[in-house]
C-alpha cells in the first residue's frame, strides 16, 4: 500500500482527481459543504461517531476507509498545495 500512496502522490492533480474513487468525491464534496472545506472536521465528526458519540453526519458504514480515504486527500492537498474540490467542479465543467 505505501507504494501505491506514494505512486498516487506522484500524480499531476488532474489525473489524481480522475482516478477517485465515487466514494471520494463524495467526501470532497460533503468536506466542502458540511464540514466548512475542513478535513479536520470531518476527521473528527467520523472517530465521534466511531466512538459511539454524537456526530453531525453518517459518511458510511465504512468508518476506517473513510478516515484513510481522508488522510490520503488531505496529505495530497497539503503536498500539491491545492483544493481537489475545486479541481472536481473544474473537471465536471470541462
């Protein structure tokens, strides 16, 4: 798994964006539009309600590849210093 994270870290952005998943996209898009465009928040809200404690949203019921979907966006937007939702609405547009 590590060389493929790494591989994917070695994307051009556009090409990162076309190989998400649906899931992914999803999250991108809920990030933005219930969490303020914070993963932190969505981190967050996802080991809440992995603890049994009060949550704003149901991702899923797939709670560890979420957050692992997560971390892995979060650190390819950190590397590439961009927002991959704004690259989702750019390529729905194109």
């Amino acid at each position: 798994m590590p060389e493929e994270q790494e591989s994917l870290g070695a994307l051009e952005p556009v090409e990162f964006v076309k190989r998400l998943e649906p899931y992914e996209r999803v999250l991108i898009e809920l990030r933005d539009q219930l969490y303020e465009g914070s993963w932190d928040h969505v981190l967050q809200d996802l080991r809440s309600r992995q603890r049994g404690e009060p949550y704003v949203f149901k991702l899923s019921q797939t709670i560890a590849r979420d957050i692992e979907a997560i971390e892995r966006l979060q650190r390819y937007e950190q590397e590439h210093q961009l927002d991959l939702a704004r690259l989702l609405k750019g390529n729905a547009s194109g």
